[in-house]
C-alpha cells in the first residue's frame, strides 16, 4: 500500500556539518569535508575536490557520514540557484578515502529510517523536489545569501511512499541511469590519465615557453546584469568556475548581450580563486570577469599545458586571500610546457574526442533520467511500464 509522510518523520537522523581546522594539533584529527561545490563531483564518485581539514574527534563522531546518508545543503544558494542539492553516500566512494568524511557546516547529514524508506528512493525524492523547483518553497534568503529552512521542510515536504519493495525498484531504474554516467565518467577519467601521463613524457626535458607565444589570450568581460537570463535567450554565459566539472562547463544561464565570446575548443581559465582552473568550451558561449579565453592551433597540447601540472599558478594561490586574481600580463608571461609534435598532438586528439563523446552520452542519459524522475517518483509510470518499454 501507498502512503505519504513528511520529511522528518523518515530520518533517524540529522546533524549539522562542521568545517574544522586547516592545521592539524594535537586535540584534532584528519578528515575531508564535503561542501556544497563538491556536491557534484561525490554525486560522480569523486573526492578529488573535496578539502582534507581537521575536525575534533567528538565532533567527528556524529558527523562521520555512513553508508546511505544523504548530504543535504542549507547555506549559501543565490538569487538564482536555490539551496537544497543533494548527494547519496555509497560504501564506494567512502573506501576512497583512508580519512572519515563529514558535510561541511553549510551541509546537513540526514540519515534515513530504513524501516520506512529506502535511503536511495529518499535521495531521488529530494532530487526530485529540488529539480522541479519545489526547493523554493523552503528558501529564506537574507543579505544575497539562500538559507534552506530544515524545520519546515520537515514538517510540510510530503513523501510518497510505496512499499520498501517498490521503492527499491524505482531506485534501481533511476541508479541505472547513474551507473552509467559513472562508468563513462571513470572511462573518460581513463583517458585523461592517460593524456597526462604522454604529455608529461614528452615535454620532459624541454624549454618552457611564455603562453603569449603559443596562445591568443583573452580576458572576459561581464555584460550587463540585466541580460543573464534562465530562459536560454542568447549565448550560455560562464562568470566562473561555479559551473564548471572536470573538462566541460555546465550551461545554468544565458546573457543576452555578449561582451567576450569563447568559440567551441576554446579553453576558458579562471582567473580568480580558484585560480588556474580550466575547462573547455562545448559551443559558442560567453565569459564574464572570472575567466580569460585561451586560444590555440593545437588545442589539446594546450589544454594539457595548463592541466598537466597541478600546481602551475600555485604562486598566486599561495597569496592568502579568496580575492586573489590574475591578469592577462601573469597570463601571457606565465611559461608553461610545450610541444608541437604532430604525433603527440594526434594522439591527444583522439582522447579528446573519447572523453568528449562520454560528456555527451552522459548529458544525454542525464537528460533521460530526469526526464523519467518525476513521472516514477509521483507513480504516474510505474517501474514495470519503464521495463516493458525497454524490452
């Protein structure tokens, strides 16, 4: 039988994140802290991105998240993205780590009542609500900043709730979707190694060059606040790295009037903190103050020039305050590794088009997922009409 229930009534429980200490001592030990920009790449299985800081070890041992928790964020959403993302802790993406993990203190741990739901149908639901703008319901946003209010959602977010057999169903169609964006993910992973490891072997030895003698280099410039829209009117616009993943940025908002166009293979670097991050651009897009435009005839020896190494700007990052930036001079003068080897650049190519062909194919089963999310989650298509459809 069906039911519903409000949120609250479905975890055990619930706790605020912690941030720690930079600096280990002797009354703290080390653990990684998931904040709300790592969200999306531990939705990929990835704590790459997610800083190791040190946390006391009571306050460690109710935040240490657990197989099947659930890390919510509750602080810092914008006029334009709401807080409320989510992502599922698996044992696979614990095991990745030798330290505990907890959620940051803008996040909350919920661990979900297996009794009554399980914790990857609980997730999907919150995925759910936060992709069909429901979330909204639970902002209160105060001096520019998105607070997400945890008491009202637990009380007024209703959950539908069929029998543990059936959400585990639906859970397992939807993680189908999810399984496969991993698995293209770690292939294209596979291939950026790879890059790496050739072009690191090949530059070995040699001269570093000024990008200004092997790159175009272009500073963005934003377009007037009043253009950035949400409805796809004009070019896909990046101010940033908030949109950014690990080679292709994410369109979120589009600017009416364009001030600096990258064209697509254009590398897109961000020239405020975090400084020195690089992704590609897909098409025709926009940039804002926070990235400069990178331009080349031998695109993926270039991407690799500024990727390979990761401490390539570490000497402006080093400087101590999140304002630090850099202009188009530190840009041009800054020497990098390089090559113009016809067969290294061919190989690169051929890897470049591996992981860009995984990109796409996981845009689309993206596209699909979310697609079939609300229609499983309200009950309107049942799991064996998805299993009929595929078969």
């Amino acid at each position: 039988m069906t039911t519903v229930a409000p949120a609250g009534s479905l975890l055990t429980f619930a706790v605020g994140g912690g941030w720690g200490d930079e600096e280990a001592s002797a009354e703290t030990t080390p653990c990684l802290v998931v904040r709300g920009t790592d969200l999306m790449s531990v939705r990929g299985g990835s704590l790459d991105s997610v800083p190791l800081r040190y946390e006391t070890p009571k306050k460690m041992a109710s935040r240490a998240l657990q197989e099947g928790d659930i890390i919510l964020e509750i602080s810092g959403g914008s006029k334009g993205q709401p807080t409320g993302r989510t992502a599922l802790v698996t044992q696979q993406l614990l095991d990745r780590s030798k330290h505990p993990v907890i959620p940051a203190s803008f996040c909350r741990l919920l661990r979900p009542d297996r009794s009554q739901v399980h914790p990857r149908y609980l997730y999907y639901w919150l995925q759910e609500m936060y992709s069909s703008g429901r979330v909204w319901s639970y902002q209160n946003q105060s001096t520019g900043i998105a607070n997400f209010q945890m008491k009202v959602f637990t009380q007024v977010e209703m959950v539908r709730l069929p029998p543990l057999e059936e959400q585990e169903r639906i859970a397992g169609v939807l993680g189908a979707f999810d399984d496969l964006i991993e698995t293209n993910r770690r292939l294209a992973q596979a291939a950026i190694g790879l890059q790496r490891a050739a072009f690191l072997r090949a530059t070995e030895g040699l001269p570093r060059v000024p990008i200004s003698e092997v790159m175009q280099v272009e500073m963005g410039q934003s377009p007037p606040g009043d253009t950035y829209n949400f409805d796809g009117d004009g070019l896909p616009f990046f101010q940033g790295v908030k949109d950014f993943s690990d080679r292709y940025p994410a369109t979120r908002v589009y600017c009416s009037q364009p001030r600096r166009i990258a064209e697509p293979g254009d590398l897109l670097l961000a020239v405020r903190a975090p400084i020195g991050r690089v992704n590609v651009a897909t098409e025709r897009c926009a940039t804002g103050r926070g990235l400069a435009i990178l331009r080349s005839g031998l695109p993926a020896i270039a991407l690799q020039s500024l990727t390979a190494k990761a401490d390539l700007w570490a000497a402006y990052e080093d400087e101590g305050t999140v304002f630090s930036s850099i202009n188009r001079k530190v840009i041009s003068d800054q020497r990098i590794r390089w090559t113009s080897d016809p067969d290294l650049a061919r190989a690169l190519e051929a890897l470049d088009e591996l992981v860009l062909d995984c990109h796409e194919k996981n845009s689309a089963l993206t596209r699909q997922r979310d697609e079939l999310l609300p229609l499983l989650m309200s009950g309107k298509v049942r799991v064996r009409d998805v299993e009929a459809g595929a078969s």
